[in-house]
C-alpha cells in the first residue's frame, strides 16, 4: 500500500471544494453498512448539508435501534432491508446477465448481503455510489464492486484511496 501525503494551504480547503461540488448536484448514495452509528451519523449530515441524498442498507429494527444510539433521526433517509426488497428478483436477473451459468438463487443469496446489493444499486442506477469499508475490508469492499458493478473498458486492476486530513499538519522541513 502506498500512502501520497499532499499539504494544502489554508486557503485552499479540499474537503469544502469538494462539498461545495457535491451540493451543486447531489447524487444517492447507498451506504450498505447502515448499523453502524458512525454511518447513521454521517448519513445525517450528508442529508441535512445537502450533500447526497443517502440510502441506508439494514434491518429496519436494527437501524432505528442504531439511529436512537446515534441521537439522529432516520426522517428524509431512505432504509432498504435486502432481504426483503422489492428489487431482489429484478437485480438477481441483472447479476446473472453477466453469469448466465449460475443460479438464481444462489444470486439471490449473495445480494441479500449488503454489500453486493448496494453494488447492484449502483450497477442499475438506483444509486451513483457506495462508500463502505467500516465493518467491511478493503478487500471485500473491492470483491463486492467486481462482482456487481465491475470494471470500465480499459481499466484491469482495481484500486481504493482514503483522504486523511491531518489538524494543524504542518512541514517539518
């Protein structure tokens, strides 16, 4: 793994450009690991700041349990329970279009788990993006993306990037 540290002036403030750019034109984002308070959270404030218009994957007694520990409401954010979509069967038959060999239900098994649903969300167009990686590895964060969305023409080896932004960093030099 390598790591690009980049110091940016005070007066350029990368984290604010890049909202700025996201509230001109909010996207759906799916977060499929919804349980997690640190997701509620930031669900919240994507929402109340106008950034995304976000979509939480997760049982809806264990988000609203999530969202009461978190001290946020779930009032403008949409919950999907995989298991119990609507959409399991249209997004089951768009993974096998490109696995026409495997089965239904063993599709259907593989995106009752969130991850891969919320892939299928992108894949279809039901969402523009997912972030995940809290509960989840990098790896199987990656998996899930290949399987469901895969890669663009061109394009042979996937990849992943945080953003660390460090307080008060300044140059040792």
């Amino acid at each position: 793994m390598s790591v690009l540290l980049v110091k940016v002036s005070r007066s350029m403030d990368i984290i604010q450009t890049f909202i700025e750019r996201a509230r001109r034109q909010p996207r759906t984002l799916v977060l499929p690991e919804g349980n997690d308070e640190r997701i509620m959270r930031a669900a919240h404030r994507l929402l109340e700041d106008g950034i995304a218009r976000p979509i939480l994957l997760g049982k809806p007694e264990e988000l609203e349990d999530s969202a009461s520990r978190a001290g946020i409401s779930l009032d403008g954010i949409a919950t999907i329970d995989p298991e119990h979509s609507d959409k399991l069967g249209a997004y089951a038959q768009s993974y096998l279009i490109a696995r026409p060999n495997a089965n239904i239900k063993v599709a259907q098994r593989l995106l009752r788990k969130h991850l891969y649903y919320g892939g299928m969300m992108v894949k279809t167009g039901d969402a523009q993006t997912m972030i995940a990686g809290v509960a989840n590895p990098t790896a199987r964060v990656i998996e899930a993306g290949l399987m469901t969305v895969g890669l663009t023409a061109g394009i042979n080896t996937p990849s992943s990037f945080f953003l660390m932004i460090v307080p008060k960093f300044q140059d040792e030099t």
